[in-house]
C-alpha cells in the first residue's frame, strides 16, 4: 500500500501468480475499494466478470480497513 496522491492510496496483492491492484480514495469519514487492475484474474470489461477470488479479497481488504478505522 502507498499513498499515490492526496486522498487516495494504492494497493496490491500479488499471490499464487495472480495480481490484483486496487485504488482507495478517502477523506477522514469514508473511503472505497475500487478496481485498477489486474494480471491472471480473468477480467472480462464486457461482462463484468473477474476470478471470484477477487471479491473475496476486496472483503477481506474492506474489513481490515474497518477494523483499523474502529481502532482509531
């Protein structure tokens, strides 16, 4: 994870071959998880299709994000 401009991180995942980058825009009350891009995941634009693997670890990044939010 790396702060790319004010306000917004990057982040990414790199497992099993598979790669996965993601954008999250914030401000001091909310943020979100939005796709950049990816390598082996099986992303189709057109029909709106990716691994399921994604979303699971779009869950996974949102949670933690949560839980160190709650923390704070």
């Amino acid at each position: 994870m790396s702060e790319t401009a004010p306000g917004v991180i990057t982040g990414r995942l790199t497992l099993r071959g598979h790669e996965v980058e993601v954008k999250i825009p914030y401000t001091a009350n909310s943020y979100a998880i939005e796709y950049a891009g990816s390598s082996n995941m099986k992303y189709n634009a057109k029909k709106n299709r990716i691994h399921p693997k994604y979303n699971q670890w779009v869950r996974n990044l949102d949670l933690n994000i949560s839980r160190f939010a709650q923390k704070k």
